[in-house]
C-alpha cells in the first residue's frame, strides 16, 4: 500500500496520519518480536528502557506496544486497530496513556509540565513519531529554551499512576529522554519503579543511557535499538509519493540507518542548513586568522540555546570525521549530502592524520562545557581560536 506522509518538518510530504501499529514501525523486527512475545506470555515487565540512536523508531514502537497490551482483539502479530481500545490509540487519547517529555518554562506556562504541551505533542507524533529533540522544541516554539523534565513533573506522574486503570489492564507512563529529567524528579521516578503501584507498565526512551541516573537504568528491563537495516529504510521512503528511486538510493545511505536523517535529506531543515553555513565560517576564519570575525561569530553561536549549541558540535563532528574519510578517498565510506560534498572537494585536505584526533576533543569538549552550563561565547571563541592552529597542519 502506498501512502503520502505529511509532517510539521517536512511540509513536501501531506496527508498522511500515522496509525500506531507494530507492522508501521520502520524495521526493528527482533524487538517486534520480542515485545509481542512478552504479551503472548504474559511476561510484561513493569519498567522497561528502550534505548539507541535516535531515528531508530523508539517512540513508534513503544506506542504500539502500548496498544497491543490495552488492545481488546488483538491478534498473535499487532493490535486489531477496530475496538475502542485501538481507536483512542490512535488519537491518543486512551484515559490509560500518558507521556512525560522535555518542557520549557514560558509567560504562558510559568511552571510547565508535560500535560501543557499534551496537545502539540499528539500532533506531533500523529504526523510523524519520527522526530529529534530538536525538532520537538521548534514545534513547541521553544526558541533558546532548553528542553527539561522538572522536578514539579514528578507530582504529576504521582497523582496519574496512583489511579486505578481506567478501561485497561495496565496504566502506560511512557517518558521520552528521562536524560534531560531533574535529579529531584529523578529519585521520586526510582521511587515508584522500585515500588510501582498494580498492573503499571513504564517505558522510558533514552538516546544517552549513561545520562539516566544508573539506580533507574539498573531497575528497568533494557530494550537495545540498532540503527534501521537499509532494506527497511528504503521500503519506506518508497511508500512516498513523489520521491524517485535515485534520491531515495542516495538518502537511505547517508542516513546511516537514522529515519529522521532519511527524510532530512530529502528536504534539510533550518537548523541543518544554518550549521552548516556556521561551520563553513569557522573554518574560513580561522584559516584566515580573522579574529574580529571569529569573536562575532562567538557572539552568535551564544545567543541560540545551549541544545542547539550541543547539535552543532555534533553536527561539526559528523562533517569532521567524513571530511577525513573523503581526504583519504574512501568515497564508498563517505555520508555527505551534495552540499557538503561540494564544499568538502576543496576543505577535505584540510582534515588530515596530523589533525584529526585534535579536532574530535576540541569539539566533544566544546559539547561537555556546554553541558556543564559554561559560558557560550568563552566556549564558541576559545573552540574558534584552537582551530585556528589545528586548521595549519
């Protein structure tokens, strides 16, 4: 069956609204499997982590497993999608299913708390489950706020698990990136999966399992997600319409088995585009030992907010480390768009044996000052200045 996807990220792609089963999930076969047989068997157990790369359909498949448990006809292999169990799913607005994702405080919410949010939330994830944390905070129009799950977030998950089940056997507490949870909310989280009130199933999904708090990581079940098989990948995006073979052969391998990669390359977002412009200008200026420019370039990488301050050090080590692979003409090894590729036929022999390792710890200690709440602009100048030597071997 083909269909036409349409999300808030990639408006080329409408009128699609995604449906919450196992056989709608991108790949991950095994882990189908295996969640399917954990119900079958009655071996559900109450806490379980899914954890893995992003773009891997952890939140697709952890809904569909949220509907398969509460389903009332379901069959051996996936949810029945026709009793009243599965059409409030689908809307998901099943009284039994609640969320807890990262938030922002604002004029209109002083003390956010997931449930704020709930509706832009469903939105989301009916369009498209896809989605990076990035992604989820411009849809929010969070702007330069950081993304957190507040302490206050723990009295409301108390007050929703202590109620009995409204219509199902179990009450799902899904919570996406428990990393960026505060400590205090944290603690009373170990709390109730140490002691959990009957029949309450939590699914926790994490891209940085060493972040959560290891005494919740050692009390919950780990579910592993593998980056999605290429076959899997390329299925998909041939149930778009409109997309011709050669840009989905292209976009399947320099997605790497990330989904939301996938789809970005078939149309790059905002954020993509304009680090990719700020990477260009750091390297120009620092080869050109133009120190004014890289000071207000400092400037105005501190102004954009310290998650997307994290992604261009990652987005600068990706392009780093295939630069390299490009200088030493590994071409089949290489996963850049043509943009970068483009750019990267005169830039590449500037990343080098002599250098490469230098710049992998200039920009991973970039990413953990920014973590530890250093000062951007310090952070942004002295990463600017370091290159400025690197860029000269």
């Amino acid at each position: 069956m083909r269909f036409v996807i349409w999300n808030l990220q990639f408006p080329f792609l409408k009128g699609y609204f995604w449906s919450m089963f196992f056989k709608d999930v991108i790949g991950q076969e095994e882990l189908k499997k295996h969640l399917i047989r954990s119900v079958n068997e009655e071996r559900i157990s109450h806490a379980q982590l899914f954890s893995g790369p992003e773009g891997t359909g952890k939140v697709a498949l952890a809904i569909a497993y949220a509907q398969f448990i509460s389903c009332k006809n379901r069959t051996e292999t996936d949810s029945c999608g026709v009793c009243p169990s599965c059409h409030k799913y689908q809307k998901l607005i099943h009284p039994d299913l609640h969320f807890v994702f990262p938030v922002f405080n604002s004029p209109k919410f002083k003390k956010a708390v997931s449930d704020d949010f709930l509706p832009h939330w469903r939105e989301l994830i009916q369009k498209n489950p896809y989605f990076n944390l990035s992604q989820w905070l411009a849809h929010i129009n969070a702007e330069n706020a950081q993304g957190l799950i507040y302490e206050r977030e723990s009295d409301s998950i108390l007050r929703k698990l202590n109620l009995k089940p409204f219509e199902s056997e179990f009450k799902v507490m899904i919570i996406w990136l428990p990393e960026k949870m505060h400590a205090a909310c944290s603690n009373k989280l170990l709390k109730l999966i140490e002691e959990p009130p009957n029949k309450t199933l939590f699914l926790l999904i994490t891209e940085n399992e060493e972040a959560v708090i290891g005494t919740v990581r050692s009390r919950a079940q780990l579910i592993k997600f593998q980056f999605i098989d290429r076959g899997s990948i390329k299925n998909a995006l041939q149930n778009i319409e409109g997309i011709n073979n050669e840009i989905i052969s292209e976009a399947v391998h320099l997605s790497n088995g990330n989904y939301i990669k996938a789809l970005e390359y078939l149309n790059p977002g905002d954020d993509e585009q304009f680090f990719f412009l700020k990477f260009q200008e750091m390297m120009r200026y620092a080869y050109k030992r133009e120190v004014l420019e890289q000071i207000e370039w400092a400037e105005e990488m501190a102004k954009i907010g310290r998650d997307k301050q994290k992604a261009f050090f990652n987005f600068a080590l990706r392009l780093i480390r295939e630069y390299f692979v490009m200088n030493m003409q590994q071409s089949s090894m290489v996963y850049l768009k043509h943009g970068e590729k483009e750019w990267g036929a005169r830039f590449a022999p500037f990343i080098n044996e002599r250098n490469i390792t230098a710049f992998f710890q200039e920009f991973e200690l970039g990413i953990k000052h920014i973590s530890m709440n250093g000062n951007p602009r310090i952070i942004f100048l002295d990463t600017a200045l370091r290159i400025v030597r690197l860029i000269k071997r």
